[in-house]
C-alpha cells in the first residue's frame, strides 16, 4: 500500500530552475520600471495642471498646496522606488558607488527595520565616493551589510550609517544601539557579507559589544 498517496510534496527546485527564475525577474523588474514610470510622470503633469486650476478657482488656499505637494512626494517616493529596484534586479550597468549603493538599499529595505521595530538614521558623509569594485556586487555587499544590522536593531534600535573617506579608502560604517536582536538574528546576511567582502575586495570589520548593538565597517579602495 502506497502511504504517501494524497500528500503533497514540495520538491526542491534545481540551481537550472533558479537560474531560469532570476533571469525572469531581471526581465520583469526592468518592465516594471519601464511601465510604472510612464504612468507615474503622466500623474505629475496633469497634477501641475490640476494645482494651477484650482490655485485660479480658490486663490489663498494653503490646503490646496499641501495636498499637491503630497501627491507630488508620493509620485516622487514611488519613481524613486522603482527605478532602485530595477537598478538592484539588472545591476550590470551601475557604477561602483559607495553612498549610492548605500541609497539604494536603504530604500529598498528600510520596510524591514520598520517591520522589526527598528530605524534607520538619515546617512551622513560624502554624496558619492567611487571604489574599486563591482557595481553589482557592491550593491548586494551593502544590502546584505544593512540586513545584517537589522538583526540587532529589533524591538527599537537604530542604525547609524556613515560613509568616510580619504584620498585612498572609502568606508562605510553600520552603528547599531539599543535593539533587541542578537547576532543570529543577521546570520544569514553576515555570511553573505564575508563572502562578498572577499569577493570585492573589502576590508571587514565586525563588532558585537552587547544584545542589540554591534557596529559593522567595510573599506574598500577608492576608483582612481
């Protein structure tokens, strides 16, 4: 008698399989960006026209301005959004920047500390600072580095990101206090951190002073 008839099974899906869907969803995000920006920029030109119109009908009116100004925010949220993911799915065209990657992960993410309790603090530091790497694999060390931190920061921490440069290093410097989280929290993230350290070339630095707080440093080369 077969025993195992009425079950489902869940079969482990193949590393061609895998290949076959991150291919698929390289296409779509770059679709997604493509076809949601159209749309969107249409939004804010007939929003400009719509704000003129009413300014006309009811001049003086504060409310108005505030209400066009958070539809146009919004707008601006959502572009911003989408062409970070469409950046983050096909990264073979970005450039090694470190506060750019940084950017990107934060709004790609920041969902995630919010989800678990936790913040992230405005960055400070220079705009833009090249190094010596690979804008792809760049994008995933910084996003797996800012996940990573978002282990501790559960239950109210905050991540402090800095980037620091001189004329040869460019660092980028994860401070997290006052979470509950613990390094296993960020286990598989800090894995992918070392690996892809070594892979580009960074210098790692990783500190775990108490339950929910550690700090998180990568150097790398700055682009001659």
């Amino acid at each position: 008698m077969d025993k195992s008839r009425g079950k489902t099974h869940s079969p482990q899906e193949s590393p061609d399989a895998a290949l076959d869907r991150h291919l698929l969803l390289q296409r779509a995000a770059a679709g997604l960006a493509h076809e949601g920006k159209n749309p969107l920029h249409t939004m804010a030109l007939h929003l400009h026209l719509l704000a003129d119109k009413l300014a006309k009908l009811a001049p003086g009116d504060a409310s108005l301005e505030r209400h066009a100004r958070s539809l146009r925010d919004g707008i601006g949220k959502v572009d911003a959004l989408l062409r970070s993911f469409a950046d983050f799915a096909t990264p073979a065209h970005l450039e090694a920047d470190l506060p750019a990657a940084l950017h990107r992960a934060m709004l790609l993410f920041s969902y995630e500390a919010r989800r678990g309790g936790g913040q992230i603090a405005d960055p400070s530091g220079p705009k833009s600072a090249r190094v010596e790497a690979q804008g792809g694999a760049l994008a995933d060390l910084v996003a797996h580095a800012l996940l990573s931190q978002m282990g501790l920061a559960r239950g109210g921490g905050l991540i402090k990101p800095e980037v620091r440069t001189n004329d040869t290093v460019a660092q980028l410097v994860l401070e997290t206090t006052g979470g509950l989280g613990g390094a296993e929290d960020g286990a598989a993230h800090l894995d992918a951190v070392r690996r892809l350290a070594l892979e580009v070339g960074a210098e790692l630095s990783i500190t775990t002073s108490a339950a929910g707080s550690g700090r998180l440093s990568l150097s790398l080369p700055r682009a001659s």
